[in-house]
C-alpha cells in the first residue's frame, strides 16, 4: 500500500483543532515486530517524513529499543509481556510525569 497522505492530513487537523481547544495532543509510536519487513521503501520513506513533521510541531513519544519475538503475538502486535515492557517505558516519559 501507499502512505495515505489524506489521512495524514485529517490527522494534522484533527491535532490543530484539539489545540486549539487548548488539549495537548502527544503522539505515540507503538513497537512494530516484522510489520516493517513487508513496508515499500518508499511508504516507509513518507512514515518518517510525516513523523518528522508531526515531532516539529507536537510531542512524539517513540520507543527507542526493540522487543524480542517473544514479546509479540504476530507481526505487528505485543502480547502481554510485551505490553508491559511498553507501558512501563511510557510511564517513565517527561510528557506523562505531571
């Protein structure tokens, strides 16, 4: 599939509204397992350039490490284990701590 560059935008005016609104808007990125192996190139291309735009303008939480195999239930998805690992990063960010 291609980066739906629609949908990014409706995501973009979904955030400007909610701001406007004075709610602060955190985007998170979720661990991915082998979802990326089977992403085009040049999808993954557009993900990091959204990403990147999104990080300019409002506070994106990414999770820096990997989880191993036994962490998720299928390609894409944490199981139990793995959610607790993730849950327990988040807890520990800047942005979640007041």
């Amino acid at each position: 599939d291609l980066f739906d560059d629609e949908k990014a935008i409706r995501i973009l005016h979904l955030a400007e509204r909610l701001t406007s609104e004075q709610i602060r808007v955190v985007f998170i990125e979720m661990p991915t397992n082998k979802l990326g192996d089977f992403l085009r190139p040049d999808f993954k291309e557009e993900y990091e350039d959204f990403k990147t735009q999104i990080s300019d303008l409002y506070t994106f939480v990414s999770f820096q490490g990997s989880l191993a195999d036994e962490h998720y239930r299928n390609i894409d998805h944490m199981n139990s284990a793995g959610a607790e690992i993730f849950t327990s990063f988040l807890a520990e960010q800047p942005v979640f701590l007041h």
